[in-house]
C-alpha cells in the first residue's frame, strides 16, 4: 500500500512523501518547491517498518502544510545513537537475512552457526563497542571452541571461513 496524499496550498497540488522498497530497505521520496528529496530510512521493508515509514510520511506532510519542513532532512533521519546502538548479535541477524537472498541453504546454515557463536561469546554487547582486541579474542575462543558433532577443536579452514563471514558483516 503506498502512501500518497494531496495538500493543496495556494491552489498548487503538492505531492507527499511516497513510500518505495528499494533494494529491500524502505525510502520516501518526494518532491517539494521544486527540488526531488528522498529520505533512506534504514529499515528493511516488513509491515511494521512500513507502519514507522508512514508515520515519519505524516510528519513530513504536516511539516509542510504548517509550513515547517527542514530542507537538509536532519530532522527526519533516525538519529546517529539509535543508528549505532545495534548488538553484534542484532547487526549479524540483519546481515543474515540480506544475504539470503542471494546465499544457498547450506551457506545460510554457516551463517545461523556463526550467529550462535556470536550469540554466545558477545551476549548483549553493542556493535560499536568491539575493538580490535575484543575481535582477536572471539577468535582465539572460537579456535578453542569443541565442535559438538566430531569433539575436537574447529578446523583450520573452519575458523577461517567463520571469521570471513563476521568480517563481511
């Protein structure tokens, strides 16, 4: 369902803010005294965001009827903090699930067992809190960790493929 309404100012027809899936994420795009703006909005496209994505439609719209629309969208975009707060957890679920798309069922069963891992050694720790030494530690527990299926130690090649796949992320 797009989202799309009329405000008529000075008897001028003025488009608002369009919801679009673009490349699964969810922007708006509008026009307004002349200038083409669009609003990237960093959800992915599930009912819920599209709920969130026509609440900030609405307040876009509001914003200029009254005459209050920030043209640099400062106002409008999701704020740095919440942007960074991410979990490692939370940031690999999403990379997950924009890589299965394009990923086979077997690598996608490499990606759920790295996110156990992650699960496991990161808990709760917010993405933008992992330094290089915390990286070189997960590493070091991840090539220590007894594999439930063959007790003994992930093998060289396995580690290494696990590691590519959170450096990806």
């Amino acid at each position: 369902m797009r989202y799309q309404s009329f405000l008529v100012l000075h008897k001028e027809r003025i488009p608002m803010p369009n919801i679009e899936n673009f490349k699964g994420n969810l922007r708006l795009r509008w026009s307004y005294q002349g200038k083409r703006y669009c609003l990237t909005l960093g959800l992915t496209d599930s009912p819920r965001n599209r709920l969130i994505a026509q609440m900030k439609a609405d307040e876009i719209d509001r914003d200029i009827a009254y005459g209050q629309f920030d043209p640099t969208l400062v106002k409008y975009k999701p704020s740095l903090e919440a942007r960074h707060s991410l979990k490692v957890v939370d940031l690999f679920e999403k990379f997950i699930k924009a890589k299965s798309r394009e990923i086979c069922s077997q690598s996608l069963v490499k990606y759920r067992a790295t996110l156990g891992y992650l699960q496991q050694f990161f808990r709760e720790q917010q993405a933008k809190t992992v330094t290089a030494e915390k990286a070189d530690q997960f590493r070091q527990w991840l090539s220590e960790r007894i594999l439930p299926n063959t007790n003994r130690p992930m093998s060289a090649n396995t580690l290494k493929e696990r590691v590519t796949l959170v450096s990806a992320c």
